[in-house]
C-alpha cells in the first residue's frame, strides 16, 4: 500500500508540474537488457562467473521536460518509471564427478525508478532534434522472484521459486533503495521520443549471504515516448517558421533558414557572403571575387594564375602539370601501387616476387606444401613420418587426461607424454603440432580458452622434459572440429580429447 501511496504522488506531481509554461510530459516505454555486474570472494568465481548472462525486459512509464527558460537548450527531465532488472544463469557439469546434470537459474527483480536527467538539445530542423544528457537515479524495490532448475544425472527435475525474497538491510536481503547514473542519446521529431539509454548502478543492490561481494545492476535499452500534451503557451508565443533560431520578427528572410549573422537569410555555402550578393551561393569563394572562387579550369588545386598547365589536371609539387608515374624496378607496377618498390615482381603479387612461404626454396607458385617446410624432389612438401610412429603417438594422445573443466594435466598424463618425449628424442627431425579440442558445452569463448590453455600445458610438459620449443605448436580449436555430433555424453567425451600431428622438418 505504501509504495502504491508513493508511486501516485509522484505522477500528481508531474502531473501538476504539466499545467506550468515550458513543461510538457510523456508517456515512455521500451525494451532493455539487464545484468547484475558482481564480484565476490567465492572459490571457483572466475569459472562460474561465465555462466551468468543478462535478463531481457521492458521499462514504462512517465518523463517530465521542463526547459530552464524560454530560450534554454537545457530541459530537466525527471521521471518515474517500472523497470525489469536481475539476470540469468545456466551451467552443465560433468556427470563423471557430479551427481548433477544441469542448472538453470533466473533472478527477476522489478524496481521503481526515478531518474532526474539534464538534457540538451540540438536543433537539426523545425521539428527535429538530437537530444543527449545524462544525471543520478533512484530505484525503489517492487517485486521479485528467484526460480531455480536442477537436473540430476539420472535425470530428475526440480524446481525450487521463491516469489517473496527478502528485502531490507542484511544478509540475504534486496535493499529498498538502489541508486546509480544513467545516461540517454537520442531525437525528437515533434511529440516522438526516440533515445538510447544506459545506467550503472552504484550501490549494492543485495547483501551476500556467507561471503563478501558486490552486486550492482547495468541496464542498456532503447526507449520510445510521445508527449502526451500540446508545446507550452511560451513555446507557441514564440514563432520561427523557418526553424533558422531567428524569430520571424528579427528574420528578414522568414520563410528561408539562415544564419543570425545576415539576420536570417541564408549563406549556403557559408563563405561570408549571404546568397542573395553571392555570384556562386553553392560553391565556397572570395568576398573579392564576389562569393567565387578563384578559376581552376582543370580543377587540381592549382589556381590557373599559377598553373603551369592551366588546361590539364597536374599536382602542386609540379606547379600543376602532370607527373609521369615513378616505377623504380622497372616491374611494370609503379612505387605507389608497389609494395616491393625496389625489387623487381609481379603484379598479381602487387609489385612483389613470387612468395616462399615457408622458406624452403621453393615458390609458393611451384610449392605443393606452401605452408610447411618441405623437399625440392617432393615438391617442396616434408618426409612423411613412419606409419608406426604415428600410431604409437596417436595411441598416447587419446590417454592424455586433465582436471574436470581445467586445463592441469592428470599425474597418470605424466607417463603417457613420456612416452611421447622418448618417441621424439629418437626422431630429432620430426615436429609436432598439439590440437586442443573441447565438447560444445558451456560458453564458446571459454570452449577457446581452455583448448588453448590445455595445448599449451601439454606444450610445456614436453619442453620441461627437453623438446626444443621450435619442433612443438599449440592451437586450441574449441568445439570447432568434434568428432560426432555432440548429442550423448558419450560422444561429448570422446569430442575432449588433444591430438597429436606429426612432421618432418
């Protein structure tokens, strides 16, 4: 009942405020999306932290505008409005370590919010302008609802709603008030309002329970409004029917946007010279040629008093006559197209030789195997390795194991890489490529990062164990190149894996 009691004398206010001159109110609304930005000691934070993502909602309500004087560019825009804010979580675990399968979360909090913008506007034409400002805001929690899915390896479902959270001060509650700045950019055509908003919260909106964090709300929208009133009596009184800044009764050229220095009339190509004493009102010129500009007949940016070839376009440094282009190696691409100026190429290289990409003396043009070291007598393509040798390592490659979601290597991983580094001690000519590859699960970026982190640690065990760091390579390929289909976790796991590719120097 109270906050009802609160939320009407609000709108009575702005209401009231409507009847004064230079004040008008709208009617607001539009979609945003909501995140909750928290930081807290918690263990594992930093890989649960990528589970959360932002809650889409909308926001309604009223604004005020009342201009600061008759003339002012500067508005006051106060406002009340009902936000959606909270945020979404979602996360899967491994059913090897966990008796859970997957758990989905929601944290749906609606607020109040009172937002006191200054606002400035750009006049772009008699209706139209570009609006941007920014100011404090203050939230009032209304209602909340926290729901959380679980399901089990055996796959069992539960659901456990809490459409009554705590509100207050303390452990575990939403606090009543929430404050922060917000920011708008945006136009007005007429009664329309059509803005972008962001706003940052900058108190802690909830108090942790059994560990020390923050949680501060982030909400970026879009939102459309109209006036729900007639232009202020002050607005009306003051007419400018071309939109220029100049009343009609100062504007000598009412009826044609102009500028305040010719008292209204125009100057289009704003030389100075106001169109109606202007020889050449679209083209920028000299007072002392009557608003013209000085003659370039072939237009170089040579004026024909000091171009040497007055009828043809040239360059400056050559005193308006045209350069031959400059073609230092005589490749038939000339120094400003060539980006091999001094040695002679081609021009489907732009200028340049014909590429040796990997270096092996052979021309990418004649090379089979441009992008790895090989052979002349193959081609320029390496050795192949021995068949059993890459059984041998691919057999060691599927054995290889790390921490559930981590990229530490098992203690049992140590042997089977071993194997690997005696393999390769034995054949010093051999280099090898380290794959990363991860299942389809959980977030695509962190997917990146842990095929990498994963390769890269297998890549270090290997120069611990003294491999040259020259004959190794790690990629993470993420879930980019799986195996199957990903559907059973059967064919998840076999999509975790590293593989090992083998090469001759």
């Amino acid at each position: 009942m109270k906050k009802l009691c609160n939320i009407v004398a609000i709108i009575c206010c702005l209401t009231s405020l409507s009847q004064a001159q230079n004040y008008r109110v709208a009617v607001v609304a539009g979609p945003h999306q909501s995140k909750v930005n928290e930081e807290n000691d918690l263990p594992g934070w930093a890989d649960m932290k990528s589970g959360f993502s932002p809650r889409t909602g909308v926001h309604f309500g009223f604004i005020g505008n009342l201009s600061l004087n008759a003339n002012s560019t500067f508005f006051f825009q106060p406002g009340i409005l009902y936000y959606n804010k909270g945020r979404k979580f979602a996360a899967r675990y491994d059913t090897a370590v966990s008796d859970i399968l997957s758990v989905k979360a929601s944290e749906n909090t609606n607020y109040i919010e009172i937002p006191l913008n200054l606002v400035y506007k750009f006049k772009l034409s008699k209706t139209a302008r570009f609006i941007i400002g920014a100011g404090p805001y203050a939230s009032f929690f209304y209602t909340g609802k926290q729901k959380t899915e679980t399901v089990s390896k055996l796959g069992v479902y539960t659901v456990e709603e809490n459409k009554d959270p705590a509100v207050g001060d303390g452990p575990g509650k939403y606090a009543t008030l929430d404050y922060g700045a917000n920011g708008l950019a945006g136009f007005e055509f007429g009664r329309i309002i059509l803005t972008a908003n962001y706003s940052r919260g900058l108190k802690d909106a909830f108090t942790p329970d059994g560990y020390t964090g923050s949680y501060k709300h982030q909400v970026m929208g879009i939102t459309l409004g109209i006036y729900v009133d007639k232009l202020a009596k002050a607005e009306k009184a003051v007419v400018d029917k071309d939109g220029d800044g100049v009343f009609d009764k100062e504007d000598k050229c009412p009826d044609q946007a102009g500028v305040a220095k010719f008292k209204g009339c125009p100057d289009t190509d704003g030389d100075g010279l106001q169109d109606s004493e202007d020889k050449c009102p679209g083209e920028a010129g000299l007072l002392s040629n009557a608003g013209c500009p000085p003659p370039d007949k072939d237009k170089d940016g040579v004026l024909d008093k000091d171009d040497k070839c007055p009828d043809v376009a040239g360059v400056k440094e050559n005193k308006g006559c045209p350069v031959e282009p400059k073609d230092t190696d005589k490749d038939g691409v000339v120094d400003k197209d060539d980006k091999c100026p001094e040695i002679a190429g081609l021009s489907r290289y732009n200028g340049c030789p014909i590429p040796d990409t990997d270096g092996d003396g052979l021309n990418d043009e004649e090379d089979k195997c441009p992008n790895v070291k090989g052979l002349k007598a193959k081609n320029g393509c390496p050795e192949e390795v021995k068949k059993e040798i890459v059984q041998k390592v691919n057999y060691a490659a599927r054995r290889i194991g790390f921490a559930l979601g981590k990229s530490s290597l098992l203690p049992a991983s140590h042997k089977v890489l071993n194997e690997v580094v005696a393999i390769l001690k034995q054949n010093p000519d051999i280099v090898v490529s380290i794959e990363g590859h991860t299942s389809g699960d959980a977030l695509y970026n962190a997917n990146m990062e842990l095929s990498q982190a994963r390769a890269d640690n297998v890549r270090a065990y290997l120069i611990s164990k003294g491999i040259l760091a020259s004959r190794l390579t790690a990629i993470g390929y993420g879930p980019n190149r799986p195996l199957n289909k990903g559907i059973t976790e059967a064919e998840k796991a076999k999509n975790r894996r590293v593989e090992l590719k083998l090469s001759n120097q």
